[in-house]
C-alpha cells in the first residue's frame, strides 16, 4: 500500500492577479457611482437597474479576491488544506447576491413597464457608452487569467456581460430619445435581469457542485478511469472520489489493482503523468494486489 501527494500549481501570478482585481474593482466603483447618481436625477430605471448589476458584479469581484488572497495561506492544524475552499464558498456566495438582484431589477422594470415616465435618451446613451468602455477594459484584466480558475473566469465573464447590456442600453437611449417609447426603459431592465440570469446560472451550478464536493465540470471521470487502466500494471480501479480543492486545483483519492507489488513505483509514475494531462494536481493512491481483500471493492467506480 502506498500514498502518494503531489503538488505543482501554474497559476497566474498573484501580484498580478492582485492589481488586476484592485483596479477592475477601482474602475467599477466609479461607474456604478456615476450611473446611479445619473440614474436617479433622470428617473432611469434602465440605469438604475444596471447599476444594481454593477454592484452585484463589484461584490463578486472583492468576494473573489478575499478569496484568491486566502488561497495563499499555508495549511495549519485545525485547516489542513489552509483556506482553499474560500474561493468555491465565495463563488457560491456571489451567485446567490445576483439571484437577489435578478429579482429586485425585474420588480423595477415592470413598474415602469407599467407606468413609464418620461427618460433623457441623451443621459442614458452617454452613461452607458461610458460602461462600455469600463466593463471591457476590466474584463481584459481577467481574459488569460481565467483560464484556470473559477473566480477569476466568472469575473471575466461578468465584466463581458455588463460591456454587452451596457450597450444595449445605449440602443435603449437611442429609441427613447427619437421615439419616446418610455416604456423601453422598464423593458431594458428587464433585459438586464435575464442576461444575469443567464450569466450566473453556471457560476452557481458549478460552486454549487464545488461546495458539496461533486465533480469539477471540467473533470471526466470516465475519461480518468479510462486512461488509468491502460497504465501497464494497473488491473482495476475502485473507490474513486474527484473533487475541487479551489477554484482551480482538484484532487483524487482511488484504489488501484495492480498485478504486482514490485511494479508500484512505476504504475505510480505513470498514474501521476495521466492525471496531471487531466488536471488533478493532488492525487491519493491505495495500492493493492489480488491477494488483498478491499471492502470498498464492490462501491461504483
């Protein structure tokens, strides 16, 4: 029997990460300043709505950097695995504020649906060009830095989404000021909320998945097993369990049949190869032989 714990992590630099989140947060701050100021002087729900969905995204954003920064701390007696967990939790989190958001600028927008209220297109168009350009600058910052990381990828994604319904409130100020359909502006909200509907639906599926310990949907168990099993040696897996230790690290614990005792250091050299080609950095392995009777034997693969 044999264990075996490896660690080798390629993530982003932290600094760089750090100042990436500081000033996507710095930047989003203000707009969303700008936008409510200007949301409430011209009773723009449209404004108002995206601001709430600024906000939800600028709580998202810090949630994950507390996170990130609680990676970095090492193990100790009572948290073995240090803090890593935060990362899954905050996401989690974040999901849940936009849920709540989600419902408060729906509410808004058929108010005003209902009963619209004369809006300047003006305003709208140039507050919301403005977030344009904010929301794509910060999303940039996260762009090759996602790649890895949950929270990191969700905030790149969140700041894309808030660029595309920012320009859609841009249209929404150009048909209200030639048309004077007011209504567009309860209607935009609206919009608003579906978009973040469907923007964090995956977000809290999977830290939903990430809090319980399911499998990482970037994981393929099968896949895993698969290739597990053509290492020379190697007879039978059982007792598998997969899960995210983070954001961006996962784990696995498994018994491995092999046909002789001898031959573990090297099925144990190629195991660690094929699980690293399938991102699991930290792997347990319980080696046995025929011979031994494992009571896990019979659990699913």
């Amino acid at each position: 029997m044999s264990e075996h714990h490896h660690h080798n992590h390629t993530v982003a630099s932290s600094n760089d990460i750090n100042r990436s989140f500081i000033i996507g947060i710095s930047l989003n701050v203000i707009y969303v300043i700008i936008e409510l100021w200007y949301g409430w002087q011209n009773n723009a729900t449209s404004l108002l709505s995206d601001a709430v969905h600024n906000i939800g995204d600028i709580s998202g954003l810090v949630l994950a950097l507390i996170a990130f920064r609680l990676q970095t701390i090492k193990p100790f007696k009572i948290f073995t695995y240090g803090f890593k967990k935060a990362s899954v939790v905050a996401s989690f989190v974040n999901s849940v504020l936009l849920a709540f958001a989600i419902g408060a600028i729906a509410w808004e927008g058929i108010q005003h649906i209902i009963n619209p209220s004369p809006v300047n297109g003006n305003v709208v168009m140039l507050v919301a060009f403005i977030g344009i350009i904010i929301n794509f600058s910060s999303a940039l910052l996260f762009k090759k830095k996602g790649e890895k990381d949950l929270n990191i990828k969700a905030a790149y994604w969140h700041l894309m989404a808030d660029a595309l319904v920012s320009l859609g409130v841009v249209f929404a100020g150009l048909i209200m000021k030639y048309t004077g359909w007011y209504f567009v502006d309860g209607l935009t909200a609206i919009i608003v909320a579906v978009v973040i509907l469907f923007s964090t639906w995956n977000l809290f599926k999977e830290s939903f998945i990430g809090v319980l310990d399911g499998i990482p949907s970037n994981i393929d168990k099968q896949k895993i097993i698969n290739h597990i099993l053509k290492v020379k040696g190697v007879e039978d897996i059982h007792h598998m369990h997969i899960w995210g230790m983070s954001t961006n690290e996962n784990a696995l614990t498994c018994h491995v049949l092999v046909d002789k005792i001898e031959n573990i250091a090297t099925i144990k050299h190629h195991i660690k190869e094929e699980l690293e080609k399938q991102n699991i950095k930290h792997s347990t392995l319980e080696f046995e032989t025929a011979e031994e009777a494992c009571e896990d034997v019979n659990q699913s693969k």
